[in-house]
C-alpha cells in the first residue's frame, strides 16, 4: 500500500481481484510460491514524461504524459491512451492492471498497458489537438511498436486523434508500422467495427446473459450514461436488439426522452459537432434535460448500462437502481460501479456484467484490427461483427463457467477475475522469474 499511496483507483481495482482470487490460490499453491501475484501488481515498466505544446494563443503549455506497460507475459502490451484532466499515475495503473485481464479473457495474445495524459480536449481547436498529439508521441514513439506496445483510444482519444498520434509516429521512424495504433481511420489500416466494438459487444455480452437466464433485451427500457464512443453504439445496439433507451449523459448532466433516444441526432451532436448532450432536446422538444449526470440513475429502467466513467455508480445510486427494479447492469465503461454499489447488486440478484469481461469488445477488434495488419488485409464488416460476436459469447461463457467451478455460482465478477488470471498465471510460471 505505502509503495503506492495516494492512488485510490488503483487499490480498489487489486482489492477487486485479489478477493476473487482466494479460491484459485488455495488450489495452486505453487502460484503464491512464484510471487505471481506480487509481481503482477507491479507494472513490469512506467514511463511519464513531460508533453510541451503551443495553444492558439502562441502559449507554451506543459502536460504530463504516462504509458504504463503492465504485464506481457501473453503478448504485446495493449491498452488506449485518455485524455482528460483527472488522468494521473493512480488512473492509469487501475486500468492497466484490469486490461491484463480483459486482453487475458478476449483469448487472443495481448499483454496488458494504458496510457494517457492530463490533457484536456475538450473546447481545444483540431490545430491545438494535433500540436498536443505530435508532442506526446515525439516522446511515446520509442516505448511502443508492433510487437512491443500498441496504444488505442479511450476517453478523449478518438479516430482524430489516434489519426495525428500515427501521422507522427511513421515521420519520425520512417516505417509504415500500421499494428502499432488501433483505433486507426478506414484509409490507412483501420478495421470495420472497431469504432462500435466497444458498444456493441458490451451488448452482444448482455444479451448472452439474459439468454442464459431466460430473459431478451426486447422491450426493456434501458438507461446509457455517457454519450461518448461506448455509450452511443451500446445504444444503436440496444435499439437493433428490441430494447428502448430512454436517457443518456455527459459530464454536465442528463437527458431523458420517453419516446426512446435518437442514436443518429446523437452522433451528429457528439462526433460531428462536437457539443453537449443538452443540446439534444432543442431538436427533439418532447426530451427533457437535467444538469447533473448522477441523476440518471434515479429514471426507472429495466438494465443500467453505465458507458462514462470510473465510479459512477455509488452504493445510493446502486439502492435507488434496485429499488426501481432494475434487473441487469453491464459495465461498458472501466470500473463504472463502487465496491460497495457492486456488493449490493450481486447480493439482490441483479445480473451483473463486470467490465473487464462485458466491455472487452474493443480490444478484441484491436486485436483483429493488428490481425489484419499483419496480413496486409481488410475483413467486411460482416466478419468482423460475427468474430465480435463469438469472442462476447465465449467469454461470457468462460467466465460464468469459471465462477461455477470455484464456488461462486452466478458471480461474473469472480467467474471474470479467475478465468482472465489463469492464462496470464501459467504464462509467468512458463517463462520464469521475469
Ligand atoms: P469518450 O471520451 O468517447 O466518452 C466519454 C463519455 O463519458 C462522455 O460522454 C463524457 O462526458 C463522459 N465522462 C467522462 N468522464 C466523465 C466524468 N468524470 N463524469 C461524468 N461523465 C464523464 O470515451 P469512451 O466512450 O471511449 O469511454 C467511456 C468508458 O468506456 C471509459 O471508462 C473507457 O475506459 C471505457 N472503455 C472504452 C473503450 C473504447 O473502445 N473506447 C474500450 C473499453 C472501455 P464529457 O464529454 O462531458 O466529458
């Protein structure tokens, strides 16, 4: 703890995990005797370096810039990169310590890494975007490569700037590496569905879930928060699927619109113009808007698919859920739910879809975006969409399997913990003390 104070998101992620581990290391003892677990909460490298750029106004500005490469005892390191002011040290490692255990349950050799800055995109013109992106890669450049790192998106990081971050990166090594960003535009090495891949298998994984016990997606009213890149395609999937959503959010407040969400008024208001989500109800007058974006999760709705942040859902706004009778929640975002608020889900039977497992869509089209890279080759849309879906039912059934075999019936959170550890467990114990 003392070796990382200070870093709350961080402790809550391992907590999480090494709670749910208990049951595999009674079983391999030789685990603990291997200091697997010490060593993996401990990135094997964490590089933070100072990002200098000029804004519009001919000011030098300084940002801090941080990759952390968690874990590569599977493969490559992978993990996005986020822009947004409250990115620091303790940010980052809670997610590259949860993406080596999504990339473990995608089933495909990717290691586990997340990087970011405290950059803050929003109301900065494209010039002064593209000025930040060429400096924070004149630095990354020489940690990442096709075989070693390879950042994506996340918060703040999109197609625009995945597109400014490669442009730099092939000047200054002079090579056309196309797997070395995922994320990337159509035109030079992007794949089809990554940029709904997210969204969209957050909702192919509910829908295996509801399945399974005997429910459908179709005719249930369903809450999004966030409107950013998860939460407007887990939207267009919801609605494909039968389901209504009836509000979305962003980080000023909420709307709410009986009549089910327009996906395409969103997109033009978040993608294109990039505005605030209140700026929906002036075209559709029947919406209503509400500033505060906690206040989503009091509306009534049958599944809760939180699409924004870490810890957005507390323990109130998890009792204010139940107490509306909502029966199924799928983590899109990382970490969206409290320890506490996650307890009283699991523990009034509300289905649960922990994100390292519900939200490992994106990376697993990254995965097949390098894939494609590698072979010099673009899949349709149909084929990428059908691997997508596969890889969210198998790991959907990895994971309940897992929860079931260590005692844990029904317990993804556990089922997810274990059956992303074990790969990544006899990956170090094969290769040694590394
Ligand atoms: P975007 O930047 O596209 O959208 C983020 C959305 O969440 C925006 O609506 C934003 O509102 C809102 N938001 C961000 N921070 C806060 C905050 N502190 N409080 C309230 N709302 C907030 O990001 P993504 O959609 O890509 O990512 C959303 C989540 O999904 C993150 O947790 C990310 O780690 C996770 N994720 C993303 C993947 C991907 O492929 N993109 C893959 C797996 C997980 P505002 O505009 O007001 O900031």
């Amino acid at each position: 703890v003392n070796r990382n104070a200070h870093e709350p998101e961080f402790h809550q992620a391992v907590q999480e995990v090494l709670e749910s581990l208990v049951a595999v290391l009674e079983k391999h003892p030789e685990y603990m005797e291997l200091g697997i677990v010490e060593r993996l909460v401990e990135p094997e490298r964490q590089i933070i370096f100072r990002v200098p750029w000029v804004d519009d106004t001919g000011r030098v500005q300084v940002n801090r810039g941080f990759r952390v490469q968690f874990n590569s005892a599977i493969g490559p390191y992978k993990g996005g990169i986020r822009f947004h002011p409250s990115v620091y040290a303790g940010i980052i490692k809670f997610l590259g310590f949860e993406q080596i255990f999504k990339n473990s349950l995608t089933g495909l050799p990717i290691g586990g890494a997340k990087g970011g800055s405290d950059f803050d995109p929003k109301g900065k013109s494209d010039g002064e975007v593209m000025r930040f992106c060429q400096s924070f890669m004149t630095e990354l450049y020489r940690h990442i490569g096709q075989d070693a790192d390879v950042p994506a998106g996340d918060i703040g990081v999109g197609g625009r700037e995945i597109g400014f971050m490669f442009g730099q990166f092939k000047r200054i090594k002079n090579a056309y590496e196309a797997g070395v960003l995922t994320g990337k535009g159509l035109t030079y090495g992007g794949s089809l569905v990554r940029t709904q891949a997210t969204g969209y298998g957050l909702v192919y994984f509910m829908d295996e879930m509801l399945t399974a016990k005997g429910m459908s997606l179709a005719g249930k009213t369903v809450l999004v928060s966030g409107s950013g890149n998860v939460a407007i395609y887990a939207t267009e999937k919801v609605q494909q699927l039968g389901g209504k959503v009836v509000a979305m959010s962003d980080s000023n407040g909420y709307i709410y619109d009986a009549n089910g969400i327009e996906v395409a008024a969103v997109k033009q208001i978040k993608e294109v113009e990039r505005r605030r989500i209140s700026e929906y109800v002036k075209q559709q007058p029947s919406a209503e808007y509400h500033p505060g974006c906690e206040g989503i999760w009091s509306i009534p709705g049958d599944i809760a698919l939180p699409c924004a942040t870490q810890n957005e859902i507390d323990d109130n706004a998890a009792k204010t859920l139940i107490k509306n009778g909502c029966q199924a929640v799928g983590e899109g975002a990382n970490m969206p739910t409290t320890l506490a608020g996650t307890k009283l889900f699991l523990e009034n039977g509300v289905l649960f879809a922990p994100a390292k497992a519900a939200n490992a869509g994106g990376v697993a089209t990254s995965a097949l975006e390098m894939c494609q890279n590698s072979m010099r080759l673009s899949w349709t849309f149909e084929e990428v969409d059908t691997k997508l879906k596969t890889i969210m039912a198998n790991i959907y059934q990895n994971t309940s399997k897992a929860a079931e075999e260590y005692g844990h019936k029904n317990n993804l959170v556990v089922g997810a913990n274990i059956a992303g550890f074990v790969k990544v467990a006899e990956a170090m114990k094969a290769q040694g003390l590394v």
